[in-house]
C-alpha cells in the first residue's frame, strides 16, 4: 500500500478539502485500495516526510523539502487540478 501525505498550515481546513478531492479522485482511478492517506500540519511532518510515497501541500514548504512535495493549491483554486494528479500518480508510481 502506497502512503500519501497531505499537508497545511494547521491540518485542519485546506488539507481536508485536498483529501476529500483526492479521494474522489483516486475512487475514479480505482486506486482507492492502493494508497492510505494521512493528513497532517506540515511542523509535525517535516522530519518524516522520507517515510510517504508522496506528500501533496496546500502551504509553502521550507527549500530543504521542496523537491520532495507537490504544490496541491490546484486543489483548491481548481487551476491545475489535473496536473496535481497527474504528479500524485507519478510520484506513487502508477
């Protein structure tokens, strides 16, 4: 099983509103019983983030993890949306 992270400032508001489009998402795809979503503030994650498959954030992320997460505020504008997935996908290898 592949582990998604999503991130925010809080994880709390953006980051629920991610997961939920994320989820639909991947029910769509039929990879819903492929990846297990965690949801989380990015100061509790920023030691871990080597331990998800993929990690989306809805917040700025400090340089040190840049190329490690993908920018998910397409999620909430709905500007780039497909290009979020398509990243999603990527970095989980399907």
């Amino acid at each position: 099983m592949k582990k998604l992270l999503v991130i925010c400032g809080a994880g709390h508001a953006t980051s629920t509103i991610a997961v939920s489009k994320i989820k639909k998402w991947l029910e769509s795809e039929n990879l819903s019983r492929e990846v297990e979503i965690y949801q989380s503030k990015i100061a509790d994650e920023l030691k871990r983030i080597d331990d998800y498959d993929a990690v989306v954030s809805t917040t700025i992320v400090p340089d040190s993890i840049k190329s490690k997460v993908i920018n998910g505020v397409g999620l909430l504008t709905g500007i780039g949306t497909e290009n979020v997935y398509s990243d999603v996908k990527t970095r989980l290898g399907f």
